[in-house]
C-alpha cells in the first residue's frame, strides 16, 4: 500500500490513468503498473475453457437479445481476457453492442466504462457464483462449462 501511495504522490496529472513503476519499499523492490497487462499473476490450471450464455429473453424479437433455446458457445483460453471475450462476442454479431460480465449486483467487466480498466481473465470467472452476461440491456446467464483439454489458439464463438 505504501509504494501506491508514493506513486500517486509522484503522480502529477489528475485522474491518474497509467503508473508504470519499481520502488524500494522497506528494502523490497515493489513494481507497480496500471492499468494492467493481466500477466502480472501466474496462472497455472487448465488451457482453456468453454463458456455458455444460455439465451431466454423475454425481447427474443429484438435483434441484440438472445432467444430462448439458443446459446453462445465460447472456447477461450483461460488466461485471455474477458474484454477480448466481449470484443469476440461483438464480433459475431452487429447488434451485440455491449458485453458487461456481472456477479449479482457487482460488475467484474463492465464493457460500457471499463474499456481502459485491468480485465479479469477468462480464469477469474470460475471463483464468481451467478453470473451473468450483458448484451444490449438485457441479463443472460453465464456459465462455465468446463475446461478444455487443449486451448484454441483465438477466442472461438458459435451459437447453438
């Protein structure tokens, strides 16, 4: 917390939007960068995972809702973020215009304002309960599905 602190000190623009730094604290080299790379924490578990947004909106008609019966499939690595998710997600579809990832009430990608903020990794969601998935103002629900033994390459989306 300290060496934050120091930083910010340091910082002479107001909002801050970047800190890329290395300070002795208590004689420790602390690093310090924002926004994040989303390399900064190793990660050692599966490849890859398989995604599901499971469709049922009321507003099936609406182009940018998904219909009942229907369901995203994503295969990603589990280290890609999940802004790269939502950007894949947009992608395949011209009427997807946003692609918020929440856990209740709490927003761990909110795709509208957070475009520039640190991003979880495909691999985060699996410690969140009930999420769900943002797209054109309607909530749908996010599952992970599984992990895949080998990873694809890019981030893969199909509807089901």
């Amino acid at each position: 917390m300290e060496a934050i602190l120091i930083a910010l000190e340091r910082r002479r623009a107001t909002p801050v939007t970047s800190i890329k730094t290395t300070l002795d604290i208590d004689n420790a080299e602390v690093s310090l960068r924002y926004p994040s790379e989303g390399t900064e924490r190793p990660y050692d578990g599966p490849p890859g995972y398989r995604l599901l947004v499971h469709g049922g909106d009321d507003g099936a008609h609406d182009p940018s809702r998904i219909p009942p019966g229907t369901t995203l499939v994503i295969e990603a690595p589990a280290t890609a973020l999940v802004k790269d998710i939502a950007r894949a997600v947009k992608n395949t579809n011209e009427r997807f215009y946003e692609f918020s990832v929440y856990e209740g009430d709490i927003g761990p990608w909110d795709d509208r304002d957070s475009r520039r903020n640190p991003s979880p990794r495909v691999a985060d969601l699996l410690d969140l309960d009930e999420l769900n998935v943002e797209i054109g103002g309607a909530a749908f629900a996010l599952t992970v599905d599984g992990p895949l033994d080998d990873a694809p390459d890019e981030i893969h989306v199909a509807r089901e």
